[in-house]
C-alpha cells in the first residue's frame, strides 16, 4: 500500500479520542477518592441505561432472561481495562505524562490543558488523514484514465470478509463474503498471477482497503486486510488477467 498504509490506518484509530471528554478540575491531580466517587457515579449510568435497554428487549421483543446486574457491573469493569489498554497504546507519552490518573480519563473527565492537548493531537491526525485521502483520490482520478474500467467499477471491497482462497496453478481465486460490504461481487480470480507480499493467511480476514497500480503489461493489487487477532495484513498480488464473479 502506498497511500492507505498500516501507520495510516492506525492513525484512523486516533482521531477520537477528545470527542466524549468532558473539563473537570478535579481531574488535574490525582484522588483515589474522586476515582471512587467518579467510578461509582459511572457505573450506575452504566447500570440505569443497560436496565432501561434490558426493558425494551423484554416488552417489544419478548425477550425472557432476567437482567442480571452483577454481570452488568463486571463489564463495566472490562470496559474501563479495555480503554485504559486502548489509551495507553495510542496516545503519546507527552499527553499521558500529563494525565493524572488514566483511569479518570478512561472516565472522560480530564483538565483543561489534558482536554486541549489530546484535542489538538485528534485533529491533527484527521487533518493527516484526510490529506492522504485527498492525494489517493487525486491519484485515482488521474490513473483510472489508463486502468481497465472493469477494475475502476468493480475492485472496491471494504468491509467485505475473505471466506476462502484457491490457488490453481498461476491463477488465485478469493471468495468473499459479502454480506457487511457494498458489492455483490463475491469472487475475484487473478490469472498469470505473482504475489509480491502477503504478512498472513487471509482466510477470515476483513477487507478494509485497496488500490490498484498499471505496472507496464500488469496490475498490481494492493490490499490492506485485518485478521481476527486484530493484526493488519498487506496484501499484494501482481496479474495480467482478472474476472470477476457476481452472487447467484
């Protein structure tokens, strides 16, 4: 991939995290009582609102089990240890050295200066973002002129799911699932074949985006995958024929 990258599509993940934040003086030092108080004040949010949806599964959809609190409040907990993982590993350690108590933060409540900072970092990434954006669809507008129009209308698979791979000789067939993309095109064959790079099996992978490149009698087929293991995967495949094949 040249434009839509793992480090940009990492960056994709970092683009909102200021959006639920909420100024909070207290949160400019560290309190194991307001994290108490916070957490509890939280939780039974979190408990009054799962209860009300609870209600609405019961009375319009029939639904028969009983709410279970104790099982509310344990994920809750998983929650809060999920977004203290996901802010420790995609902000940078300027912010986080800022950043009295994560936990807090993992509650949405920052300082003012904590708020600002984590805001200007989010806005930037989106403005990184929508610039290598901008460059791929000005790329495309110019090479679809010299690109096959069958690949211009129908190599465009995101959120599509790769279910199987076969490989026959110098020709390689994906067969994808559909059903959570925008194609119903759900067989791709490339014929006199060369894969140039693939990090991972691609069996059960998400599709999240691709390009395409004229490399003199060829094309070149970038695509950027995720795994199960929430691991990203480069994949990319040269051919000089291709078919595509549409659900019955």
């Amino acid at each position: 991939m040249k434009y839509f990258t793992k480090d940009w599509y990492e960056l994709c993940q970092k683009t909102s995290f200021h959006l639920l934040l909420e100024e909070d003086p207290q949160a400019q030092h560290f309190s194991e009582e307001y994290f108490q108080q916070l957490y509890n004040a939280e939780l039974h949010r979190w408990l009054d609102t799962q209860e009300e949806i609870h209600h609405c599964l019961v009375t319009e959809y029939g639904h028969k089990e009983t709410f279970d609190r104790d099982k509310e409040k344990e994920q809750f907990h998983d929650v809060l240890l999920y977004n203290l993982a996901h802010f420790k590993r995609g902000l940078p350690e300027t912010i986080l050295n800022q950043i009295a108590d994560l936990r807090v933060f993992a509650l949405n409540k920052a300082s003012r200066d904590v708020l600002d900072a984590v805001t200007k970092f989010c806005e930037e990434n989106d403005r990184i973002i929508d610039k290598v954006s901008g460059d791929f669809r000005k790329y495309y507008q110019e090479a679809s002129k010299s690109i096959s129009k069958e690949i211009v209308e129908n190599f465009a698979f995101h959120d599509c799911i790769v279910i199987k791979v076969v490989q026959n000789g110098n020709s390689l067939t994906l067969h994808l699932d559909t059903s959570g993309g925008f194609t119903d095109i759900n067989e791709i064959t490339f014929e006199n074949m060369n894969i140039l790079k693939q990090d991972d099996v691609l069996e059960e992978a998400w599709w999240l985006y691709e390009e395409v490149y004229k490399v003199e009698d060829k094309y070149e087929f970038h695509v950027l995958l995720q795994n199960k293991n929430m691991e990203l995967i480069d994949f990319i495949i040269s051919a000089d024929r291709f078919t595509f094949l549409r659900g019955h």
